[in-house]
C-alpha cells in the first residue's frame, strides 16, 4: 500500500470577474460575476514509503493547491486522497501529527518571538513530550547550525536563517512525510546547498518522505529520483529523473572557439543558435549525425580554439514540455 495515495483528485476555485471601467466596477458592486478555475482536473498518482518525489510546474500549475490538499489545509470537489491510511481534511488532528509542511514564502514561526520560544509553542501544539522536544531540538540545532540564532526575534533573521529554522520547526514532531514547498526560493548559493544536504541526510538516515515543490531545477536534480510534472491542473509526466533526462537529451550542444570571429559556420547537421565573438554554438542531434563524425567535419572546416559538447540544461527541455501541452 503506498503511503500517499491520490486518485482522480479535483479542485475548482471561483474567482470573482470585473468589468473595465467604472461602470464596471458599479456593476460588480449590484452583480458580482464569477468564473470556474479547474485547478486540479484529474490528478492521479502515488508515492511510496521513502521516496522523494520533485513535483514540477509553472505558476499557477497546481501544485501547491495538490499540497494543500495532502497536508489537510483544504478540501477537494472530487477524488480519493489517504496519506499513510488517513483523508486529510476529515482526519486532520491525526493526520497533521505525522507530516510536516515547510512554505518558502510564509512562516510557522511567531515573528515577534525568539526561534526558542516558537519551538517551546510547536511542542506544546504537537504535544511532543517536553524531554523529547529538547533531545530533537538539540539535535535539529546542531545540524542546521541554529546555535546563534536561538534567541533572536524570528522578524531579525535574514531568509536563509529563517528557512532553516523552519525547516527545524516543521521536524520538531517526527513526522514521516515532509512537504516542502519552494524551501529555497530566494536563498544564496550557500543557503541552498544546506538545505538540500539536509534534505539528503533526512531522507538517508531516518527514511522520511519528501514531497519537493520548486521552479529551481538544481533542486530537483539534486535531490529527486523522481518527477512529477503538472500544467493546467493535469499530469503531463511521473516517471525517473534519468528517463526525464534521457528524454530531454535527443539534442545536444556543440560549442566551439574559432580563431577567426569573422569566420561563419555551416553544416546540413547541425544548427546555429547563438554566437558571442569568437564563440559559436550549435544545436545537433547526435542519433542523426555522430558527435565525432561532426566535430571532425567542423573541424577540418575551420581553425578552431577549443570546443565542448554539453547536453542542454532539463529546464529547456521541461519548458518545451509545457509549451507543447499547450499548444
């Protein structure tokens, strides 16, 4: 049995509509009219014990209203939603005890409060026995290197420094299912590797679920073995990284320094897509024409300075993904 179960799962917002104009907005004030937005048609899929799944899409996709609905914060029109045997919204007391949920753009934390105190109030709301809350506290503390920030105001924290005590928080119950929703957005470099080794080690160590939503593709192939990809409310793609990434990699990038900026490069296999002084690069597909017998070709061509080939980045091959559904 799958520890997250969802089929055939359905979320329908009205949205109110208004007119142009003043005359539009007086009408709005008699009248109000609405429309439907589907923001979930249809979604099926499951998740076991352990894994951590990238759940991938642009704004407005539905991802975070499929989160909201896991963790119990909202209700769905339609389908079968258990996360480890129970419905969210009508067992949410029980079910809330074993996840945790981790929003980059919000905060569980009390923002006039020292982070101490905010985790004092969450074990108390999580009824986490008080000996129990310092052992995981400690622990927490140490590896999200928290020690200095303890006894500052959670309004004083820059967002990295937030994210991580949050991270904290939403762990201080044990829960085996961890939702994060867009953990690192904003972060700097340094921040985000933290987290995600973080991540890493939870996972590993203690094998809990994770449920990542992000538009950073570094996090999903740092940390996902697996990927959902949704758009308009509906499942495009659930399958590996390595076959979403083998999918994406029928074409290839040829970049090559010449000698001569001036000089223009041509060949019936290859196309140029961008050019910066001496630097050329060309779009290929290597099932088509042999990545050496190409080099070779340009080669004997040209005078070259240096040259590399290099898969392009998932993200582009993910973006055409989208614009395909789309069309």
């Amino acid at each position: 049995m799958p520890q997250i179960l969802v089929e055939g799962l359905v979320k329908t917002y009205r949205v109110a509509e208004r007119r142009p104009g003043v005359w539009g907005a007086l009408h709005g004030l008699v009248r109000r009219a609405y429309r439907e937005v589907r923001a979930l048609d249809g979604v099926s899929f499951s998740i076991e014990a352990g894994e951590i799944v990238g759940y991938i899409g642009p704004n407005g996709a539905g991802k975070s209203s499929t989160v909201k609905v896991l963790s119990g914060i909202l209700t769905p029109d339609a389908g079968r939603v258990e996360v480890a045997g129970r419905v969210p919204w009508l067992e949410r007391a029980a079910h809330v005890a074993g996840i945790g949920v981790v929003f980059g753009q919000r905060t569980q934390l009390w923002w006039d409060l020292p982070v101490v105190e905010s985790f004092e109030l969450l074990g108390a709301i999580y009824r986490v026995p008080e000996a129990e809350r310092l052992r995981r506290q400690a622990e927490l503390t140490e590896r999200l290197e928290l020690g200095a920030l303890l006894d500052t105001p959670v309004r004083q924290l820059s967002l990295g420094q937030r994210m991580r005590c949050d991270l904290a928080a939403s762990l201080l119950h044990a829960p085996s299912i961890l939702f994060l929703d867009e953990p690192t957005i904003g972060l700097d470099a340094s921040a985000k590797l933290a987290v995600r080794d973080f991540v890493k080690r939870l996972n590993r160590e203690r094998g809990v679920t994770v449920i990542l939503t992000t538009h950073d593709m570094d996090d999903i192939e740092a940390l996902c073995s697996r990927v959902m990809l949704i758009d308009r409310g509906r499942m495009l793609r659930d399958g590996s990284m390595a076959a979403l990434r083998e999918e994406g990699q029928g074409e290839r990038r040829l970049v090559v320094d010449l000698e001569d900026e001036q000089t223009e490069v041509a060949d019936a296999d290859a196309r140029v897509v961008a050019r910066d002084g001496h630097r050329v690069t060309l779009h290929y597909d290597p099932r088509r024409v042999p990545t050496a017998h190409l080099i070779a070709r340009i080669a004997a061509r040209h005078a070259l300075r240096d040259l590399f080939v290099e898969h392009p980045p998932i993200e582009e091959w993910i973006a055409r993904l989208y614009r395909e559904a789309r069309a």
